[in-house]
C-alpha cells in the first residue's frame, strides 16, 4: 500500500484542476480492489464530500447527517489513524439504527473499506475512504501508517487550495424570520431592539433566534450568527 500513497501524493501535486484531480482519484481507486472513494470534510454544519460513491447515497447521507452516527466517523474520530471496516464490524452492532445503516450502505455498495483521517484547521477532521461491495478485505500488508496520513494531507491541502466543488454538501436551511432576526442580532442588536424593529414580539424574535441556532447546531447566537455569514446565509 505504501506504493499506492505515493501515487496518491503524486496526483495530488500533478493535478491541476479539480477535474483532473477527481478524474486521478477515481482510476486509482481500482488499484486497490476498491470500487469507489470517499473524501469527506466532517464539519459542525456543511458537512461535504468529494466522492464517486452513487450521488443518491451522497446526498441522503449529508442529508440525513451520517456523520453524527456513522460508526466509520466515530471510528475515525477516536482512533485518528488508518484502519480497515467490514462485516466483521458489522456483526458486533447491536443497534437497530446502526443495522439499518449498514443495511442502506450495502445497497450502493458500500460493504467494505479502508478510512484514512486526519485532523484539519481548527479542531475538524478530514477522511479519505475506499470502499468496496465485498463484504471483507484482505490487504496483503499492514497499513503504513505515515504514508497513509501524509497522502491524505497532502489531498486535503489540494483540495483546499482548488477549492474544489463537493460533489454533495449537507442542506443548510434557514426561514426568512430567521435570516433576518439573525442578520440583526449580527448587527449588534438586542432582542428588544428587533422585536422594535420588526414589528414582532420579544417572545417570537426569541423563537426565530433559538430555532436559528438549533438549524446551525450552534451553542450561542454569536457562533450562530458567525456561522450563517460563513456559509452566506445571512
């Protein structure tokens, strides 16, 4: 394998594009066994993948926000190092919901894998997977734990620098009421000040910020106001 993350690390310094680095990735997968590949950016919101899994499973996984129980995250998230997945994994779970979603991935596809994280700016975690429709691997070596983590540096600096577009992102939804309360509350105003200014009540300023700050998982109107300009929502 460790002949394989130096082909990645090579592509990623090669390609010039987003396209071409896309293209890189989806031929090299198969040199491995896999079948696809998965980068995925795991944020608090906007969760976003760059992937050739099927585009149906990419946005219903964004969608239905995957990432806060998908057992390969929690994995990656508590071990920070490359490791394997499969039936074997699959077996141990008890959980309805954790069955079901092994049960949903296994009709793209997604049977088995390989997981590579990293962390990235700011306390996040980026991840590069390969799956495959098998329902376990067998890798001639152990992983090259190095190799692995300095390929998928290099691909996550890559893709920040190209600024690639996702192939999917998770949907981040705000009301007109709660845009604009929040646009306020950005702007240095009290809730009173609001409620004044938008011909509302304190109470119904109160729930459009509140439910805000729950649709940007956010702990506090300030994070969500940083948050929403982030991501251009106010």
């Amino acid at each position: 394998m460790r002949t394989w993350f130096q082909k990645l690390t090579d592509i990623s310094s090669l390609a010039h594009t987003e396209d071409m680095l896309k293209q890189a990735l989806a031929e090299l997968t198969p040199e491995l066994g896999f079948d696809c590949y998965a980068y995925l950016n795991v944020q608090p919101i906007r969760s976003f993948a760059v992937s050739n899994y099927p585009l149906e499973w990419q946005m219903r996984y964004l969608a239905q926000r995957y990432t806060r129980t998908d057992p390969v995250v929690s994995t990656a998230r508590s071990v920070m190092r490359a490791f394997t997945w499969g039936a074997e994994t699959q077996r141990r779970v008890t959980s309805k919901r954790l069955r079901r979603f092994y049960s949903e991935a296994a009709e793209f596809g997604i049977r088995s894998g390989i997981s590579i994280p990293i962390r990235t700016a700011f306390g996040h975690m980026s991840m590069l997977t390969l799956a495959s429709n098998k329902p376990s691997l067998s890798l001639e070596k152990d992983i090259d734990q190095l190799a692995a983590v300095t390929a998928v540096s290099l691909l996550h600096a890559k893709l920040e620098q190209q600024e690639t577009a996702p192939t999917a992102s998770a949907p981040v939804e705000l009301t007109v009421k709660q845009a604009t309360c929040l646009r306020w509350s950005a702007e240095g105003k009290s809730m009173r000040d609001i409620a004044s200014l938008e011909n509302l009540s304190f109470g119904t300023v109160n729930f459009h910020l509140n439910n805000a700050r729950k649709a940007l998982d956010a702990g506090s109107l300030i994070q969500a106001s940083a948050l929403a300009t982030k991501i251009k929502l106010i």
